[in-house]
C-alpha cells in the first residue's frame, strides 16, 4: 500500500525530472531564503526516490559549515572507491561534505576557486545530476553562491519564509539569471 507521503514524493521526483530535463540541468543548487525550511530533509526524502525510479546517479555536494546529521544518517555512509565521495546504501546516490574536500584549504584564494573547479569537475563527470546543498546565509552575511558551476535551482520555502520580505538567495538567482528549475513548499514546518 502506498502512502500519502510516498505519492508526494514520487510526484515530487517526477517535476524535478522533468525540470532537470527540460532546463538540461547537472548542478542544482537547493537553496533557501530562510534556515530550517527542509532543504537537508528535501534531499534526504526525494533523491533516493529520484535515483531509484528514474535511474539518476545522484551526488549530493553538502556546502553546510558544519556536518549534516540528517543527510550522514538517512543516507547511511558505507565505503566508496573515491577518496573524497561517500556511497550510501542506495544504489547510485552518493554524498560529499565541503570539508572532504580540505586539500584546497592551504591554497592562495585566487588558486583555491580554480583548483576546486577543476577537482569537482573532474569527480562528478559521471553523475546524471549534482544537487549542491547551500548554507543559507545570514542577512548580514554576504550573499556568495559556490564557486562551482549552477545550471538551475531549487528554492525550498515553508510559511516561514512566505512571509519574509527580503529573499536574498532568490534575488541573488534572479540577478545573476540561474533558473529556478522547482520550489518545494514545505507545509510541515
């Protein structure tokens, strides 16, 4: 029997392969304007979905300042044949941290952009789509998106957010024209 929550979720996974498609989209960003909109639990539900039904070979590129408890736990790490890329239990669904990728830590700032580029490239050549999991910025913070290519994004919004008036993230999108491919809303927070 499936569930309500399974439906939704395969719904879900059906738009964003559409979306993907269509827009021929490999980098995602999933961003939002807000913390604690769901962006880790979008990821952590829908990609196995996505990776299961539609045969995607999914990375997850973890950008959070910290660890990501919810991701490391739901998709459940297990040993992988790159140095730096994690696998997990599911089949074509694999996760990296920013700190796995240290070795550029030591590098002048001018470098650092470039050797990063050119390492991430060069890992994530045989992924069907990267969905790259921002930090949301503080609003005296910056706005900085990654310095990794962006070929469309995913807002995630609950009513939260649906109430603020300042989007920085969706304004820095919109200025720099990087479609927005979907918008979950998130209605359970």
């Amino acid at each position: 029997m499936v569930t309500t929550l399974e439906k939704h979720l395969h719904n879900l996974a059906k738009n964003i392969d559409y979306a993907l498609r269509i827009h021929k989209a490999k980098y995602v960003l999933v961003a939002s304007d807000s913390s604690g909109e769901g962006k880790s639990l979008f990821l952590s539900k829908c990609t196995p979905v996505l990776t299961q039904i539609y045969s995607k070979k999914v990375l997850i590129y973890d950008c959070q300042t910290e660890r990501n408890d919810l991701l490391e736990k739901t998709l459940s790490p297990s040993k992988s044949n790159y140095q730096f890329i994690t696998e997990t239990e599911t089949a074509g669904l694999d996760y990296l941290h920013g700190d796995d990728l240290s070795f550029a830590k030591g590098l002048p700032e001018d470098e650092k952009a470039s050797t990063l580029l050119a390492h991430f490239t060069e890992m994530t050549k045989d992924y069907d789509v990267v969905f790259i999991n921002m930090k949301t910025l503080k609003r005296a913070e910056k706005t900085t998106l990654p310095v990794l290519p962006i070929d469309g994004a995913i807002l995630v919004r609950s009513p939260k957010s649906s109430k603020e008036k300042e989007r920085y993230i969706t304004n820095e999108l919109t200025d720099r024209e990087i479609p927005i491919i979907g918008l979950v809303n998130n209605e359970g927070l």
